[in-house]
C-alpha cells in the first residue's frame, strides 16, 4: 500500500489558485462532487426559472479545495471536473515524512 505523504502549504492558500473547474457542457448535475467533498467547494448553480431538471454545479468555495487534491475528479462519471496540471503547484508544497 502506497504511504500517503504529509505536507504543508509554503505561501497562503488564497496565493493559490488550484481548486477544481467544471465544464457546464459535460455536468449532469448528479451531485457526486457535491456530496463528496468534505470542503464544500461545490453547490448547485441558481436554478433557471422555467428550468424541469437541476442546476448544473459549479464551484463557490475554490478556496476551500486542499491543494494536490484531485479526488473529485474521479468521482465525477460525466468528466465534467478538471485541475490544472499537479506540476505547476509542487512548488507551494513542502512534504516531509
């Protein structure tokens, strides 16, 4: 089992902008992300008047998204949730063991 290493931010977070994007095209707004994330990054987007199905998601709380994590991504069936390439961000984290 691979050992999950520990890290720690070396600037604020809110200098950095790794948080999670969804494309609108691809959501069905199952909630999958919603319902996962235990940071509240994601909420339904405000509903449309006249619209019958639910709002597609979106993310409100960028912020909030641990940096290096892109567990949501791979929770979402329709692909509709992306990151930034995790190379460009090794620099705002320090690991030790």
């Amino acid at each position: 089992m691979k050992k999950k290493r520990k890290g720690r931010l070396r600037a604020p977070r809110q200098d950095i902008p790794w948080f999670p994007r969804i494309d609108a095209e691809l959501c069905n707004s199952c909630l999958s992300c919603y319902e996962f994330c235990p940071k509240d990054v994601f909420a339904s987007a405000k509903s449309e008047e006249g619209l019958r199905r639910r709002p597609k998601m979106e993310v409100v709380n960028p912020y909030s998204c641990i940096v290096m994590c892109s567990a949501c991504e791979k929770i979402c069936a329709a692909g509709a949730i992306s990151f930034p390439p995790k190379e460009d961000f090794e620099q705002y984290v320090e690991y030790y063991d």
